[in-house]
C-alpha cells in the first residue's frame, strides 16, 4: 500500500490552504530563484525517524513547495527518542516558525509540546499517526493514511497465498499507526480461522531492530512460514535474517508503506 503518495498530495495541499492563507503572518514571502536564498516564513518538520524512505519521501514533498514558495523548511529526525522531539519542536517554536508538522514518536506524550505551541499560536499537524483524542484541539488537523484498513489488507493479502499461514507479528507498540495495522491485521485474520499468530514481538521499526528478533524468532518457532511487519524497514529486516539462514523461499512476508526500497523487495 503506497501511502506516502497519498500522504504527500494530502499534506501539501493542506499546507498551502492552512498556513499561505490564515495560519500566523500572511506574508508568503519573495520567489526563490538560482541566486535568491530563501527569505520566507520558516517551516518545520519533525518525523519519528529518517531511517524510513516513507519518511524521507514525505520530507522532500514538503520541502520542494516551500523552497518553491521562497519559504524554508527544517526537517528533524527524532530518533525514535519522544525526549529528543520535544526538544527539537521547542527549539522550532522558539526559532519562531510559522507552522510545524509533527509525526509523533508516542503518540500519547505530546501534549507538552502542543500546548507550548499553541501558546505560540504555532500551527501544528500531525503526519502519518494520530494523537489522543483530548489533544485533538489543540492541532489544526491529523493527515493520515487508514492505518487500520491497511492492516486488513495485509491479512486479506496473506490469506489468498498462504491461507494456513503461522506466522508471526514484528510490531512498534508505542506508535499509534503500527497499534492500528496490527488491530486491522487481527481483524482481517478473523476471517480466516486456519491461520495462526505464534508470536508478537517488538521490533522498533527498523531493519536493524527486525533483524535479530526475526532470527530469534527463526530459532523459537521452526514451524513458522509467514510475518506481518509493521513497516517497510521492518519487512527488510526480516529479508535479511531469513536469508542469512536460507529460508527466504520459505516464508511470506507481508507489509505496509510501499517505499522504493519495498517495492524493489517485491520484484526481486
């Protein structure tokens, strides 16, 4: 499911609507051109990781309208650290931007800095996963893909290839889209009783954290012929662990984002 085209045209289009006609100072600032530095409004944006060609992807959209604007956009990798976030949305606020896009690391602890924003009477949206609904005032709006559905689809995908599947789940419990993929999952897998879940484990959402969970997991449950990872760099990992020890062949993987990385996966 490629999300971050839909993602793309949805927040640039919101961008342009929200913060160039009514979000803080309306001064859309000069043209850029080959020898005119950009002198605009500053933007920010701060995603959960960069370590995420989904991520990446997004970043560049919104970056090429501004700049295109004359405006300036600062995109910040937060690590997979909530503290680190916080930090980097204060500094944005106190640097005086004009509006923020935020993809929560956790998506119940950004109240501080949603509240530190609106004092500012900085315009914030949230990107990709959702907050608490009692926050929900305190942004312009959340623009997302249907995390649930996807998850759905996942299973709906799985079951017309291995409808007998055991397999097992790499989930990011902290992240809000990934709780609503697996519940979608779940959901999807309802409708076909032959299939069976033997573990669920935390994987932190990178290839680099799936990759030693997908082998201990290998190891635990030999039966094991299918996975459902959250993510793109999730489902590399696990590529990459099953083909350490031979069994890529054996086993289907079915994921959610649709970056190049994914889909070169897929062909290959």
């Amino acid at each position: 499911m490629n999300s971050a085209r839909f993602l793309n045209s949805t927040l640039l289009f919101l961008m342009m609507l929200l913060f160039s006609h009514g979000c803080g100072n309306t001064d859309s600032g000069p043209q850029q051109t080959d020898s005119q530095p950009l002198t605009g409004k500053l933007y920010g944006v701060s995603f959960q990781t960069l370590n995420n060609p989904f991520f990446v992807d997004l970043g560049e959209g919104l970056k090429k309208e501004l700049e295109a604007n004359g405006d300036r956009l600062v995109i910040l990798d937060a690590q997979f650290n909530s503290l680190k976030q916080k930090n980097d949305l204060s500094d944005l606020i106190l640097q005086g931007a004009a509006g923020i896009f935020v993809n929560p690391v956790n998506w119940e602890g950004l109240k501080g800095s949603l509240l530190e924003a609106n004092r500012k009477n900085v315009p914030v949206i949230i990107v990709d996963a959702p907050v608490k609904k009692e926050d929900e005032e305190l942004i312009v709006c959340t623009v997302a893909s249907d995390n649930f559905l996807a998850g759905k689809l996942a299973a709906e995908a799985l079951a017309k290839v291995n409808p007998q599947a055991k397999l097992v789940v790499l989930h990011l419990s902290v992240n809000k889209a990934c709780i609503d993929r697996v519940d979608g999952f779940n959901t999807g897998m309802a409708q076909y009783p032959e299939m069976e879940i033997l573990d669920v484990q935390e994987a932190k959402g990178t290839t680099e954290g799936a990759r030693p969970v997908m082998r201990d997991l290998i190891g635990r449950h030999p039966d094991l012929d299918a996975v459902f990872a959250i993510n793109d760099p999730n489902a590399l990992g696990v590529i990459s662990a099953l083909d350490s020890v031979n069994k890529l062949d054996q086993v289907t993987i079915v994921t959610v984002d649709g970056s190049q990385a994914g889909i070169k996966a897929i062909l290959s």
